[in-house]
C-alpha cells in the first residue's frame, strides 16, 4: 500500500474514532440532548480527511507523499483539532458551570449513577433542631422533607435522559425523581433540575412531603397550618458522587434546604407546634437534636440519619443507612 493511501485510511479512521480522546460516548449522547446530527458530522470529518489527502498526494500517479507540502496540510489539522477541541472544552464549562464537579463524570460516561432529587426543611430554636422519625429506617430520624416529583407530563422527556425510575415500593413514590442515570448525562440532568420545568416547584415538594409526614409521625392537626406557609432558601447542595458499600453504582444526591418563612401567623404557630413535640419526652415520633449530636449521628437512644447534616453545613460527614426493604 502506498504513503499516500495510508495516510487516508489513518485520517478517515481517526475521524471515525473519537472514543479514543474518552469523547466518543459524551459526544453522542450530548448530540442526542443537543439535537445534532452525529452521522452528518461524521461524514463531515470523512470529507475534510478526504481532502487533505488530496492536497498531500502527488499527481505522478504513484501515490508518493510531498513531505513539504504534507507537512503543512498535517500541521493545519492538527492545529485545527486543537482549536475545536478548546472550543468544546469551553463550551463544555459554560453550559455546565453550574455544575463543575460533575463534568468529572465524562471520564466514565457508561457507569450506573443513583440520582435523587430532595428538599428537607429546617426548623431550629438556636442549637435545637426538629427531626422526625423515619418509616423506612426504624430507630432513626431525619429531616422533615422528601423527594421531588416530576410531572407526567414530562416522561418522554425524562426518558430520553435515560431515566430508570428505582423500584417504588409504594403507590406514593410514583413519578419520584429517585432512579439511575448513565454518567454521562448526569450533567444534562443537572441543567433540567436547575432549569425547574417538567418538575414540581421544590416548595410545593416540600408542602406535600409535610402534609404525609405530620400523619405518620400521628400529628395531622398541624397539617391545615403546614399548607398555609411559606419558605426560604437556606442552600443547594450536590451530595456526591460517592461509592456505595456493596453496590455496583455510585451516588449522587440534589438537595434544597429551606427555613420557615416567618411572615405570617401560621408559620409561627406551626414552628411552636414542632419544637414543642421535639421537647416532649412522651412523643417518640419528633426529636430535637444539637448540632454535635448531628455530626455523632446519636441523639441520646436515637440514631440521626447523615442527611441531617445539611441542616447545618453543605457535607455529610457519614455514610448513607440503608432503608428496610
């Protein structure tokens, strides 16, 4: 085989092989999520490596390579990879920088990655924080809140993310955004989180999560007054990604942390209601805790669940416990 002619097949076949710079799966499914032609820009890459090809053969019809001319052609591809290569990578931090810590995950673009959507509501009395108990995790308590729904509206859209929903275990976990995802759309997930269409309002989460947990923690005279209130943003917090003991996945976690917002007679009486069952040592079902026993994960008799850390800070500071199944 001639100079010439391996110099094309080793143009086309670089063209056709990106997965070799660990771009190839992040390009294709960010082509699906940006509606770009992937097989259009491949056949694109075909005609400019055909090309200069062209312009580094000689005419004497023995396929001889003109290392002059050669060279300079090769040095403009190069230069020219080089420059569209910075211009994604630019692109990449702009459309992601928000989320800079989750680009990390292109580096493994087909890993199973647990995601979760939640909001927890924080309501103190200085260094006394209200935990309610937990159903799924008996002896432990957590947060008032839970996890966020999207609408049905937008299943095809969250099925084009690649979104499988976890199992759900009971009726009232249908449409949780609690599920996996490939790595590498991860950070398109991210965006639609941020972006607040297709999904409930994270208040609205967070009224609805409040009106179940005041009935299983056996309280339901609070819930007209949880319905009635408003709330402030403390903090957002992307929880991850962590390994898993004993799971093949990884993790990650969106979490909102929202205080009562006290602007109305309701929330006043609703925080009274809480701190005051919180003090009550005959109500097993609502806790306070300091925010060193937070940080232990012990209240006295009582386990407290790690998501309790971002009551107080943006990190947990122990692993995850398992829910009874």
């Amino acid at each position: 085989m001639s100079n010439c002619s391996q110099f094309s097949l080793g143009l086309t076949a670089a063209s056709e092989r990106s997965d070799i710079l660990g771009l190839g799966a992040w390009g294709r499914h960010h082509s699906i999520e940006r509606g770009i032609d992937h097989s259009a820009a491949q056949g694109q890459a075909r005609a400019i490596a055909f090309e200069a090809t062209k312009s580094t053969c000689r005419g004497d019809g023995r396929g001889g390579f003109d290392r002059h001319s050669g060279g300079s052609v090769i040095e403009k591809i190069v230069v020219g990879a080089a420059v569209a290569l910075l211009g994604w990578i630019g692109r990449t931090l702009v459309h992601n920088r928000r989320h800079l810590s989750l680009l990390r995950l292109l580096l493994i673009p087909r890993r199973s990655i647990r995601v979760s959507v939640a909001v927890l509501l924080r309501v103190q009395d200085e260094d006394h924080y209200v935990l309610f108990s937990s159903p799924t995790r008996p002896g432990s308590f957590g947060p008032p809140g839970g996890v966020v729904k999207y609408h049905d509206s937008e299943r095809h859209g969250v099925e084009k993310m690649r979104f499988d929903p976890e199992a759900r275990t009971h009726p009232v976990m249908k449409h949780d955004l609690r599920g996996f995802l490939p790595a590498a759309m991860v950070p398109g997930f991210a965006r639609w989180l941020h972006r607040g269409t297709g999904r409930e309002p994270s208040t609205d989460c967070l009224r609805r999560e409040l009106a179940e947990e005041l009935g299983e923690i056996g309280h339901p005279e609070l819930t007209h007054l949880s319905q009635a209130v408003g709330f402030s943003p403390v903090r957002k917090v992307i929880d991850g990604p962590w390994n898993v003991p004993g799971e093949q996945y990884r993790q990650i976690r969106f979490l909102e942390v929202y205080d009562l917002l006290r602007d109305r007679p309701e929330a006043d009486e609703l925080r009274t209601g809480l701190l005051t069952l919180s003090r009550d040592p005959g109500d097993s079902q609502v806790i306070g805790a300091t925010r060193q026993e937070i940080l232990r994960g012990r209240s006295g008799p009582h386990q407290v669940l790690p998501q309790s850390a971002f009551l107080i800070g943006d990190r947990r500071v122990r692993e995850d416990i398992q829910p009874v199944r």
